[in-house]
C-alpha cells in the first residue's frame, strides 16, 4: 500500500468519508506524494499526451490566435501574457516562438504562469529560461493590465464533486473504507442549491458532476478580461453539460481504479463549459461559441503549417507528422472530444478560430 494511501486510511478512519473533490485535491497535489508534485505525467514516458506535446504545432497557432487578438484591441503596450497549468513549459515556448514575427508583442509582454506543482515550474524554468516568467499561485495576483492567457487541459485537473439524485435532492459520492480499503459510498440525501437547474434534466439515480475550483478561476479571469481587456482561449475535454460519471484514472496510458494507487495515476473530468460561460457573462464578458478542436486548428491552417513542416521530412519524421496532426484535428481523436472556448470583453470578437 503506497504512503498516501495509507495516510487517507487514517484520516478517513478520524474524520469519517471524504468527498471526491478531497480525494482528488490529495492525489492531485499533495506536497509529498501528488500526482503533480511527484511523477513526470506527461509525453509517451508518462501517464497522458496532450495536444501540446503532441505536436509544436499546437502552441504555435494559439500563439498567433492571441497575438493577432492582441493587434486586433489596438496592440497595448504592456500587458500580461498568461497561461494556467503549463505542464512542462512546451506550449508557452512554443506560442513564443511563433510570436516572434508579430511587432511589438515580445516587447510588450510580461509572462505570468500559474502553476501549483513546484516541480513543474521547475521544467517550466528551464524551458522558458529567456523569457523571464513569474510565477503566481492564483489569478488574482496577476497585474492590473490587459491579460491574454491560454489553458490547455487545466480545468479537467481540477476536483470535482458527485451526486446522485434521490427524488428531488442528492446524495453526494464520498470516499470510505471497507475492509480497511477505500471504497466508494454515497452520502445523505441532501437539497443542492447549487444542482438546483440539474433537477430539470436528471432523474433519479443519474449522476451529475461539479467542480467547485472552475468557477471562482472563472470568475478572476473573466473579471481581469472585463477590467482591462485581453482575451482567453480554454481547451479542455468536456462539453456544455455534462451527464453522468466522468472521473478518468490513467497511469502509463492505461485506465485504472482510482483509488488503487493515489498519487500514481492521472485523475481528470470532463469539464462543463455551461458553468464556464455563464460565470465569464455574469462578470460581464462574451464568450465565443463552444468550438471542437479540429474545427478551431483547421480555421487558423494547422493544415497548411503541416504542410510546411512536411516539406523537409521523409520516413518516419515525416509519418509522425502526419500522425500528429490527425491527432489533434481528426473527429475520432481529439479533434471532437476536445473544445476550445473564447472569453472577451463584451463587444469585443473573440480570438481568430472562433466565432462569437
Ligand atoms: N497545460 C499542460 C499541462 C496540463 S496538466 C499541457 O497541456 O501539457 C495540468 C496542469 O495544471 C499541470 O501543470 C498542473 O500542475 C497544473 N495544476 C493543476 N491544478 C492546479 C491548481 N489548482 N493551480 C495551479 N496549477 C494547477
């Protein structure tokens, strides 16, 4: 039995069940023995791939969407370039590097990440090392100036809760033990304020999802945007409301129980845009349309990128390119799957790749 696991044991034995959204926020990022903290989650050694990873491809066009967003508002010359959860750096280095053309956007920005995993700002460091980044641990501690920011696969890592429905109230999926193993149990029914519009389109025994870290990082961002302007793009996995169990353990790129190991395996959920947009129009932004990946990287010529990078490839470089753009862009892969949302300032359009 590995040592948070035997720590969770002991507290649940104290304290009683926990919720999921606790189990998760202890796997995710404990200080000694997180997923985040602790393992080397990403690219083909790890746990999961992301877009980014995937191909530099992927950063490069979300750079030149934020950039020409960023000539679009009349190029301000100071203003906070920004991304949330930036894993190994790869995505950030590689918007950069596409940025370097546009004029001025280098010398106006000042790069803000915000990263809760010490061990990734380190990697982050290293390969960001000539731009200067600063790290922050919130939203709020970014400077009062136009902010432009990316967020790929963030919001899926944070905890979310369960609850079943029981007549017209909930009972909330906890974690308890049996046999001196953790193992899934339901709560107390109970009245959820904040469930009160999934009682509309449930029935009893369906299972519906919340996260209650989304909103508030939501509501910062799309607060900053409305202040001073900039702009958002949000990638994740999920869709605009989301219906029953999503919670998705991966270790060495194979699903898992997600209470075998905790710590050792990836645990993420499919996000609820719905919740996204209606915070992001509630501190008075617009949000573009919700827009599959593939649909996104096409309008902004992932297509013709491929192209030239292919020109000078042959063999296998020239086979995992392909591959790599069918990954990102085609229905069956992430091109569907995946979504990418735009927050603006109301009036403002959003980002090229979307549309209001
Ligand atoms: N964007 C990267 C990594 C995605 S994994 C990519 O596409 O490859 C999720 C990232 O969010 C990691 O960097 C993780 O450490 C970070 N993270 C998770 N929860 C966080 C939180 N509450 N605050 C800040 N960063 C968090």
């Amino acid at each position: 039995m590995n040592a948070l696991k035997t720590q969770l044991i002991a507290r649940i034995n104290t304290e009683g069940p926990i919720s999921l959204a606790d189990y998760m926020a202890e796997c995710l990022l404990h200080p000694d023995h997180g997923y985040y903290t602790t393992q080397a989650p990403f690219g083909t050694g790890g746990d999961f791939t992301t877009a980014p990873e995937i191909s530099q491809m992927f950063g490069e066009l979300i750079g030149l969407s934020l950039a020409q967003s960023w000539l679009d508002q009349g190029a301000p010359a100071l203003f906070t370039l920004a991304e949330l959860g930036p894993g190994r750096g790869t995505l950030m280095a590689d918007l950069l590097r596409a940025t370097r053309g546009v004029p001025g956007f280098h010398s106006a920005l000042q790069l803000y990440l915000v990263e809760a995993s010490p061990s990734l700002r380190e990697q982050q460091a290293e390969a960001l090392k000539d731009y200067a980044p600063h790290w922050v641990d919130v939203i709020d501690a970014l400077p009062q100036q136009p902010l432009f920011l990316v967020a790929n696969e963030f919001f899926d890592a944070l905890p979310i809760r369960q609850f079943v429905r029981d007549g017209e109230g909930w009972r909330e999926k906890r974690i308890g033990l049996a046999e001196g193993d953790l193992t899934f149990g339901l709560g107390p029914e109970a009245p959820q304020p904040a469930l009160e519009h999934r009682l509309l389109d449930t029935k009893p025994d369906d299972l519906v999802e919340l996260s209650p870290g989304a909103a508030p990082v939501m509501a910062s961002l799309a607060q900053r945007i409305a202040a001073h302007g900039g702009a958002a793009l949000i990638i994740d996995y999920g869709d605009w409301r989301s219906l029953g169990d999503t919670l998705q353990a991966l270790k060495s790129h194979k699903p898992v129980d997600p209470l075998e190991t905790p710590g050792e395996a990836d645990l993420t959920a499919h996000v609820d845009f719905e919740v996204l947009c209606s915070v992001a129009t509630g501190a008075g932004c617009a949000h573009s349309k919700l827009t599959p990946q593939g649909v996104f990287l096409e309008r902004l010529g992932i297509t013709e990128r491929a192209r030239s990078l292919a020109a000078p490839l042959q063999g296998a470089a020239l086979e995992n390119l392909i591959a790599a753009h069918r990954r990102l862009t085609h229905p069956t892969e992430m091109g569907n799957l995946f979504k990418v949302l735009g927050i603006t300032q109301a009036k403002t359009p959003p980002p090229p790749g979307l549309n209001a």
